[in-house]
C-alpha cells in the first residue's frame, strides 16, 4: 500500500522506475524531474506539476503520476539569512561594526 499524498508535497519519480506508466520528464543528465502535485483524482492518480519546465507548443505542464511510482522529496532549498553574505562584509576595508 503506497503512503497518502497531498496537494503541494514534491515528487519524483522512483529510481527503480525504468518505464513509468505515465509520461514523465526528464532532467540533463537522465534523472527524473521533480515536480509539485496540484491535484489528486479520486482513483488515486496525482496530476504533478513542474514549475521550472518550458512548455512549448501544445505539450502540457503536468503529468499523471501512478502514486506507486513516486516517492516524495523535500522542498527545493532556498537560500537563507546563514547561507547568505551581507555586501558590506565583502569589502576588507570595513571594519567591525
């Protein structure tokens, strides 16, 4: 039995997964893409979405994910206050304040 899923969680699809049993992108370098569930129908079925894909033409957005098929990931990291360099510290002749 797979796990439930909610609107918002990141997913992506299982390593294991050679075939997926609905389309699904891929990223440079062959991994499978990451992508946002934005609806779940009532047999099961995640409608994902991938916000950093181009769409072109008539080719959609999202895909169908099987849920046996994906396992959730984190959030994509941000950059915070501890990973961040305030720009009066990248001068040397700043002295301390």
């Amino acid at each position: 039995m797979t796990k439930p899923y909610k609107v918002g969680q990141f997913v992506r699809l299982k390593a294991d997964v050679l075939m997926p049993r609905f389309k699904w992108p891929c990223e440079r370098g062959g991994e499978w893409a990451t992508g946002r569930i934005t609806q779940i129908h009532a047999n099961g079925c995640l409608i994902v979405k991938f916000p950093v894909r181009f769409v072109f033409g008539n080719e959609l957005g999202t895909s169908l994910a099987d849920p046996a098929q994906v396992s959730s990931v984190g959030a994509k990291p941000k950059m915070g206050r501890k990973n961040s360099v305030h720009p009066s510290n990248l001068h040397s002749d700043n002295k301390s304040r």
